[in-house]
C-alpha cells in the first residue's frame, strides 16, 4: 500500500452492492463504512454484506457509528440530538456503538469512529464526565479486539478535544481528523488543531466547507477544494507531522453526484500528493 492511499467513505444500504464495484472500478483501495442500517446487520444479509466487502478487495479503515433519531439541521438540534451526550439515549447509543464495533471487527477493520457529540468547555460539567466514562466504557471494549475507537473532530476545540482524550485515559482514543467540520462548526483553524492532535489522528476526512454565515448555523459542505479548508495545506501539514494512513474523501450528497465528486476529487489528491512528492 502507497503512503496515503486513497479512499472514500460509503453509506450501507440500497444498492451497496453497484455503488462498491463503482469505487472499485474507479481505482480506490480503501473505504470507511457508516454503520449498516439494522437489517443488513441481520442474517442472512450480514453475512452477505461481509462477502460482499471481502469480495471487493477494498480495505475497510473504519466502520463510522451513527444512532438512530440523530440530526445536523443546525448547532442546537446538534447539541440536542447527537452521539453521547443527549442523557436519554447515552446507554443505548454506548450498546450500539459495541454491536457497531463487532460488525467492524468482522470485516477487519481497525478502528470504529464517531461524533460523540459536543463535548461541555467546562470539566465540571456532569455532561462532560458522563462523556470520559462513556468513551472510557467502549474503550475497553474494543481494547479486547485491538481495536481503536476515533473521536471525529468538529465540534469542539482542537484544545478542548486534547484535553478530554488525555482525561479519558486510554490508549485506543484517536482521532478522525475532518479539517472541513472545523469550519463549518466554527470550531477554529484546522491546521492548527491537526499540529496539536497530531499524535492521536489515525484517519482523516478529505472533506470541503465554509465557514457558517449566521450564529447558530452550520457552515455548508463543498466539493473538495471548491470550500475553505485549502486541502494543498492540509495534506502538506499531514505529511510534516508523518502522518501515513489513508486520505478519505467524504461527500455528504447521495447519488450519482456523490460519485462523481469522489473520482474529481480523487484526480484533486493524485495531483496534490504529486506535488509533495507522496508516494
Ligand atoms: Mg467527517
């Protein structure tokens, strides 16, 4: 495998099966897949699915956990109905997040990720312990399969972010560093955030946004290097930190557009790590 393979991140569900020979054909090795919907984690179709994926060849980096009655309309509903934080659903969400990482352990992969949610600024916050244990709890669950779990970053402070790994204490804590989220959460300067997160990030989202227009707004997400990320410099800051793993691009469009950006933005990183001499 080159340094920096390529790769694209790929939602499970209606037509899977076309969608994968798709990628393959357009010449990617690796993928991170969202967490299957619950039929296909189900037999008969599961095990259909891990053929499917073996079949392919294309290695799987991370399996993303997403939950149920989630949403990204804007900070507050995200604050309100994402990962871990929201009391109400945190025990079950930690339970999904363990079937998540068994269904990832089967197709090989390394590391399960996630928005967590927004971590609180203050530590003393109960949600912010309610968070350290949580993590810690998974943590060691995925500690047993060698497995790592990944805070996706965005929400909060590279600062903030450092702070909460080293207070929740486990080796298998590492980052999936989305350059893109940190503008469009308003959350501050990616490069800036990957020196400082750099001995965590294990894999990294080639996504593209703006800053937010309004308070309270997300910023919108672009085709890559059509946003504000400047993705030369990114990839040129991942190469200063020695940072080898996979370049995931993330289109958050369904359909043949989705595609289509994926195989433009591909041509994007080819030229780009030609550039810096990454081979
Ligand atoms: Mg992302």
């Amino acid at each position: 495998m080159p340094l920096m393979p390529l790769g694209v991140m790929l939602g499970v569900g209606t037509d899977f099966a076309n969608r994968l020979r798709s990628i393959k054909e357009a010449g990617f090795p690796t993928m991170q897949l969202s967490r299957p919907p619950d039929e296909w984690l189900a037999e008969p179709r599961r095990a259909k699915l891990a053929q499917l994926i073996e079949d392919s060849g294309i290695e799987v980096t991370s399996v993303a956990a997403i939950y149920d009655g989630e949403s990204y309309a804007d900070v507050e509903t995200v604050r309100r109905t994402v990962g871990l934080l929201p009391e109400e659903t945190r025990a079950a969400r930690v339970a999904d997040t363990k079937l998540c990482a068994d269904f990832t352990h089967e197709v090989g992969a390394p590391n399960v990720s996630s928005h967590i949610g927004y971590i609180p600024e203050d530590r003393v916050d109960p949600g912010y312990g309610a968070l350290v244990s949580a993590l810690q709890e998974i943590c060691d669950y995925l500690e047993r399969r060698k497995m790592n779990f990944c805070l996706e970053t965005g929400q909060e402070s590279g600062q903030l972010l450092s702070q909460f790994i080293r207070d929740v204490d486990r080796e298998n804590l590492k980052v999936n560093f989305d350059p893109a989220n940190m503008i469009m959460y308003g959350t501050g300067d990616p490069i800036d955030a990957l020196a400082l997160l750099a001995p965590w990030v294990r894999g990294v989202h080639c996504k593209d946004g703006e800053w937010p227009k309004a308070e309270g707004q997300l910023g919108e997400e672009k085709p890559l290097g059509e946003g504000q990320v400047g993705i030369e410099r990114f990839i040129a800051k991942l190469q200063e930190i020695g940072y080898e793993g996979p370049l995931t691009i993330e289109r958050e469009i369904p359909g043949d557009q989705q595609m289509r950006d994926f195989v433009r933005a591909k041509k994007l990183l080819e030229g780009i790590k030609a550039k810096l001499d990454i081979d």
